[in-house]
C-alpha cells in the first residue's frame, strides 16, 4: 500500500540552533566572517579584470588592433 501523503509532520527542514548571543539580538560573528570573505571576493574579481584588461590592452598594442575604447565614436553633443 502507498505512503499517505497526507501526514507532512516533519516536512520543512529543521531550524537553526541560536547561541544565547543570537537570542539575545548580537548576531552571530558568523555574518561578519562571511561579509569580509564576500568583500575580499569582490576585491579579488576587481584585481583580476584590470589585469585581464591591462593585459588585453598591451596584446591589442602590440598587434596594432584597436581597443574597445577606441572603436567608441563620440557622443554627439
């Protein structure tokens, strides 16, 4: 016979065990540690593509291609 689908007792997940800290509303140094590993992500991507940039733009010299930059037209005025 099949399971009753009926019963979802239990369905959900369970909860976050909170340190006293937490309950009492001082947040978690958890949040603080992930922030700081975000920010130093978003620091790395950052350094990442100006050398990727840089080095495009040195390859696109030395070949004599033009650059995005200089393929833009000037807004007209």
């Amino acid at each position: 016979m099949a399971k009753s689908r009926n019963n979802l007792l239990g369905v959900g997940g369970q909860r976050k065990k909170l340190s006293r800290a937490e309950q009492q509303g001082a947040g978690s140094a958890r949040g603080a540690d992930r922030k700081a590993a975000e920010d130093k992500k978003q620091e790395l991507v950052r350094k990442m593509r100006e050398r990727a940039e840089a080095q495009a733009a040195a390859t696109a010299g030395q070949t004599g291609e033009p650059t995005a930059e200089q393929n833009a037209s000037p807004a007209q005025g």
